[in-house]
C-alpha cells in the first residue's frame, strides 16, 4: 500500500527523562503543550517562570534572573493600558496593582530559582528569531505590551548572535549542574504576521543556531518537533482554524514521538498506569451511590496507594480528592 506521508525518524536519545528528574520548560507556547503533558502525567516538572517566550535572547536573560539572586523591584515596571507590566515578562503576570505585579513576578522567580538548581533536565523551545528591541533603553524585550510601534525597532537575530548569547548561558547551567541535560526544539507555530517567507527565514535561522549549538556542546540535544509537523504530518488537517497553531491531533502526535525518544520502558509502563487513573478521575458515575460505582472508587484509590506507596516521588492528591468525595 502506498504511503502519503514522509515518515521522520528518530534515533533513541541517550539519556531519559523519567518522573524523578526535575524538568524546567522554558519558551513559546509550544512549550506549554509539552510542558503541560509532563505535569498532566506526574512528571516532576516546573513550566515557563517568567509565562511564554519566543526568541532566544528573552530565553537567556530569564535563565540569567534565574540564576542570579536579583529580584524585581518597581523600577522594573511601566504603566500602560491601565496596568503595571514588565518587558521581561508575559502579559498573565500584568495586573491593576503594581504590589499585586511585583508580588506574582517575585514568587514565580523564587520557585524558578529554586527549581533550576535541582533540575536535571531542561527543555528550551524557541519560536522566533525576529525581537524587538526598546529604543528607549537598546534592551530586547520579552513582551511589547501594545506599547506603540514607534518605541521599538524591529531585527532579526544572526545565528552568531544566538549561539554566542545560548552557549554562555548553557555553560554556566552545566557548571550548576553537572548531570543537566538540555533538550531544544523550534516551535512549529508559525508566525504568518512576520509573513510566511519571513516567518520561514526566522526558523531557518533558529534551526541553523540550534545545530551549531548542538554540535559544540555535547550535553545539548536537538528534537524536531518543527519538522514532525511541517515536514511529517505536512497538512492543514493538523492545524487549527487559525491555521497557525497544530491541532491536539498534531500535538498528540509529537507527544508520542517525544515518548518514544525519551522515555525508557519502565517509565513509558508507570505513564500508562497514571493516565488510566488520571482518567478514571474524570469520569462522571451515572450513579455515585450504586454498590458498582462505589466499588470503583475504592479500587482506584487503591490503585493510588500502591502507586504513591511504590513511587514515594509520585501525588495524586487532585485524583485522590475526586474520588474521596464520592465515597459514601
């Protein structure tokens, strides 16, 4: 039978990621697809400190806060469209009250600080190599906040600019860390506002980037999330309405190839045995009082048990509750 797609394959990664190692997600929203399935499935995961990024230079200078010990202040801040925003930040930590802002933006960072030191396994998706650059102070920000157009000028990043800016702080992570473990990817959103010869040029140039990177840092790796969909699935099947962002089909899809690189077979058996609990939570009893609908719950909260008693590192404490409060 003839085969309508070109299938991508892709070698067995050296290292693992498995439920007890921390793992950090920092970029684009498709990080957060990704990231949110690591939660989803118990992994020991912490997503996005400073909410969605897209270019590599926001990317450095968050791990850059990260591992400084320098906190935000409200000299940090500016008032537009009545609230308080920070260029390094996304639009979710932008409030009314500038305490509220600071407070949110502060909190994030201690847990983001405290979790890169421990975690083992970092994941960085990029999205764009185009930024925009304040006038007022020459700085790249993370955020433009509907500011005008005027206060920024526009460029696209060099590919020298992003691997002599990501090898820097790769290095310092790995000095932090000796077991750490860096995983890369380019987006598969694209950014049509760019326009498609221009959004292709920006993503040639991060994919170009991330191979330099890979091949002078050993601890450096390269997954083709991009490539799965443009090249692989190769459809607008695959896509929203918008014809943007990949459909949860294509994020399936990719989801899967990313089990098969990472994930050993002892932690693939413990996934499979989560998600069936996980699902099992969702369910909706017809009945709650019946003796079977009962009968159910017991055995998944033992289910629970033997899992949390087995694997210290897991909580099912949101799954154990749902079930609980059907107990009668």
């Amino acid at each position: 039978m003839q085969t309508f797609r070109t299938d991508l394959t892709i070698e067995q990664s050296s290292f693992s990621i498995q439920h007890q190692n921390g793992t950090l997600c920092i970029g684009s929203c498709f990080a957060e697809h990704m990231g949110q399935r690591l939660i989803d499935t118990k992994f020991k995961t912490l997503l996005n400190p400073f909410g969605i990024l897209y270019n590599p230079i926001s990317i450095q200078q968050t791990i850059d806060y990260l591992l400084s010990g320098y906190f935000f202040t409200e000299n940090d801040l500016f008032f537009h469209q009545e609230r308080w925003h920070s260029f390094y930040h996304h639009g979710s930590f932008s409030k009314l009250d500038q305490e509220k802002t600071l407070q949110g933006i502060n909190e994030a960072m201690e847990e983001g600080r405290a979790f890169l030191k421990k975690c083992d396994r970092l994941i960085i998706t990029l999205g764009t190599a185009n930024v925009f650059v304040y006038k007022k102070t020459g700085e790249v920000v993370a955020n433009c906040h509907k500011l005008p157009n005027q206060d920024f000028e526009r460029k696209r990043l060099s590919i020298n600019e992003i691997v002599q800016q990501l090898t820097s702080v790769f290095k310092q992570l790995k000095n932090e860390n000796p077991e750490l473990e860096i995983i890369t990817t380019v987006s598969p959103i694209r950014h049509i506002r760019d326009g498609l010869v221009e959004n292709q040029r920006s993503k040639a140039t991060l994919l170009l980037s991330l191979d330099e990177l890979c091949k002078t840092l050993d601890f450096v790796h390269y997954f083709p999330s991009y490539e799965l969909v443009v090249d692989d699935l190769r459809d607008y099947r695959f896509y929203e309405a918008d014809m943007i962002h990949p459909n949860r089909t294509a994020i399936d899809f990719i989801w899967k190839a990313f089990d098969n690189t990472f994930f050993d077979p002892k932690t693939k058996e413990l996934n499979q045995k989560i998600e069936k609990i996980i699902l099992a939570s969702k369910h909706r009893p017809f009945n709650k009082g019946s003796e079977a609908h009962q009968m159910f719950v017991k055995q998944q909260l033992a289910k629970i048990k033997l899992l949390e008693d087995s694997y210290t590192f897991l909580s099912f404490g949101k799954e154990k509750k749902r079930f609980e409060e059907q107990l009668e």
